[in-house]
C-alpha cells in the first residue's frame, strides 16, 4: 500500500477508496448503459489481503457486499466486523472441513465445484442450524451458492490450475452439481460463477458461462446470479449478462504480496 501521510492516515486512507470505488462504479454505470441493460449488476468489493480496517471504510462508503477467498482470514474479519450489515461472499477454493466454519458467516458461496463439497456444506448447515437451534437463535437463511464453471478448453484444463482460483466444474458438470445444490435443504441455487482463463480473451469465455447460466436457468429458474468480471475485464462481464462482479484490486489498489 501506499504510504500515508501522517496526520490522518484513516481519513487519507478512506479517501483513496472513495475515489477508487466511485471510479469502479462510474465504470459499471457506463458498461451498463453500453449494454442497455435496465439495472446494473452487484458489485461485491474483493477485500482479500486487506485488514477489516478497510472494510469498516468501505461500509461507511456505502459498501454491503464483501468478498473473501480464504476462510481463515473471513472468518476473523467476519468475527471482527460482527456490528456491521454486511454480507459475505466466499469466493474461493473450499475444503469440505472448512465448510462448518463458511456458513457461520458466509451468506452466499460462488466456488461450489464438486459434489463432495454439496455434502459438506449440506451437512455444515444442518449442524449451524441446529447450534442456533439450543441457544433459542432461528435458523440462518439458506446459503446462495453458485456452480463454478471451469471456462478452460478440455486442453487447458488438464495442463494445470496453478491455484490461482481459477478451478471450477467442467461445463458438463454443471447441470448435476446445479441439481444436487437445488435438492439440499440450507442451501439455495443462486446461479453460477467463473473466473474468466488467463489466456483468452474474456468476452467470449463469459458468453460460454451465459450459456451455462441459461441452460442452468431451465431446469432452476430461480437461479438468476451470473458472477462474473474482475478489476480488468468487468465491462465485458457486464456485455454478457453478469449480475455480480468480484472486484478487489481496482477498488482497494495493489495488493500487498502474499501473506
Ligand atoms: C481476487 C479475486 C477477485 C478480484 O480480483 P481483482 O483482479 O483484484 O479485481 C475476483 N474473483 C476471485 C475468485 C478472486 O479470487
């Protein structure tokens, strides 16, 4: 990050954001409009790397939607930010011994890849549910959960993932996770998700996941969400149908070096 100056740092700070987040969502207003779209698609602020700090500015900003990628750190900015109205947005690669942990404050997950984990977060919401049950707590509502669509060609796919959050459900897949997520009390099939592949060019990689998304929609019309645009390519999400862009660097700036 860059340095503040002394003085104020939280007020320098808040102030880099404001500009930062009014530059992304004049960016979103104008790919909306150049699509003619009626409303414009969520933006949920990638907040990964950065202290709760940051997102206790972006609340005051205006911001509700937070996303995250790793459960550790969410779960203690979730536990740290417990006074705010902010919903969660798990985003990332999740272990099935995780999942107990994600629905305690996670409202929507968009990185639902396999069947395993369909059980696992099946499973975790029963017991949350039932925790809240004995302390007189009513159940939490439904977890939105998105099928990661895996948007590499078959070639791509098999050469390697590199961890980069770029993993996802084969697009044959698809449809069989979408059923098993639909027929599992606590969670809600919200839609699905992708990360467009690092190689190609993004506008038609999320023409694919809309297509996904449609077939998806035949069977679960319910099934509305299309997550989908970063910081670099969210104008040609938008072109192709995205109702939620995951944006952290252009709202936040660089991220500091992994942890
Ligand atoms: C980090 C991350 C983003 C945000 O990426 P930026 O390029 O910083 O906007 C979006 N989606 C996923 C899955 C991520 O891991």
């Amino acid at each position: 990050m860059p340095t503040q100056p002394a003085g104020d740092p939280a007020g320098a700070r808040r102030a880099d954001l404001e500009r930062r987040l009014d530059a992304v969502q004049a960016r979103i207003r104008a790919a909306s409009r150049g699509a003619g779209r009626a409303r414009d698609p969520e933006l949920v602020v990638v907040t990964k790397f950065f202290p709760a700090a940051d997102v206790r500015l972006l609340h005051d900003l205006g911001v509700r939607q937070v996303g995250e990628n790793r459960d550790q750190e969410a779960a203690a900015k979730a536990a740290e930010l417990a006074d705010l109205d902010l919903d969660w947005h798990f985003i990332g690669q999740l272990q099935g011994n995780k999942a107990k942990s994600v629905v305690r404050y996670a409202s929507a997950l968009h990185s639902l890849d396999r069947s395993s984990l369909v059980t696992a977060l099946g499973k975790a919401m029963l017991r949350e549910n039932g925790h809240r049950q004995d302390a007189g707590l009513p159940p939490r509502a439904p977890l939105a959960t998105l099928v990661q669509v895996d948007l590499r060609d078959a070639a791509q796919r098999g050469a390697d993932d590199h961890g980069v959050g770029r993993g996802g459900a084969a697009p044959g897949d698809v449809v069989h996770l979408a059923d098993l997520v639909a027929d599992t009390d606590g969670l809600e099939l919200a839609g699905v998700m992708a990360v467009a592949p690092l190689a190609d060019d993004p506008a038609p990689a999320f023409e694919r996941l809309a297509a996904v998304a449609a077939t998806v929609r035949d069977g679960h019309p319910g099934a509305t969400w299309i997550s989908a645009g970063m910081s670099h390519d969210l104008e040609q999400a938008i072109a192709a149908g995205a109702t939620h862009l995951r944006v952290g660097s252009d709202v936040l700036g660089p991220r500091p070096p992994v942890l």
